[in-house]
C-alpha cells in the first residue's frame, strides 16, 4: 500500500475511541448533516458507504430502510469494526 494510505490509516486506527466526539466538535451540526442525507434518500436499497468510519451514516440509512443493505469500506481496519457493531 501507498504510504499516505498507511497514514491515514494509522491516523484514523488511533482515533477509534475518540472519533464521534472529535467530528461532533469540528463539525458542530454533524448530526443534522446526518439527518440531511437520510432525509434525502427516498428510496430503499443497496448503499455504497465509503469511508463508512463510525458507520453513523449506515446506520441512519438502517434506520430509515430496515431492508436496505449497505456496503462499508474504509481504509481503517478499526473504524471498519466499530461500523459494523
């Protein structure tokens, strides 16, 4: 792998237990940027989420559409992990 990819990684690997407190304090409205997205999503099926972190997207996708079925990808092992809880 490249090693910018293995940066990132490695950033994000390190940030697991502080990651939904952290994007909440830089991004202040994050949870109404969620509701946005899912808002906007009208029709079930199967999403692609990349860069899925946390999985807060998924899971509002999951909420809305209990039958939809999501594809997680992220370059974090970790984060990956924590999505799919």
């Amino acid at each position: 792998m490249k090693p910018h990819i293995d940066k990132v990684r490695e950033q994000f690997d390190s940030e697991i237990d502080s990651y939904d407190v952290d994007v909440r304090r830089m991004l202040p409205w994050y949870d109404e940027m969620l509701d946005a997205v899912a808002d906007a999503i009208n029709v079930s099926g199967r999403f692609l989420d990349l860069g899925v972190g946390s999985g807060n997207i998924s899971l509002k996708l999951l909420n809305k559409f209990s039958d939809c079925f999501i594809d997680a990808v992220d370059v974090s092992s970790g984060m990956l992990e924590v999505a799919l809880k």
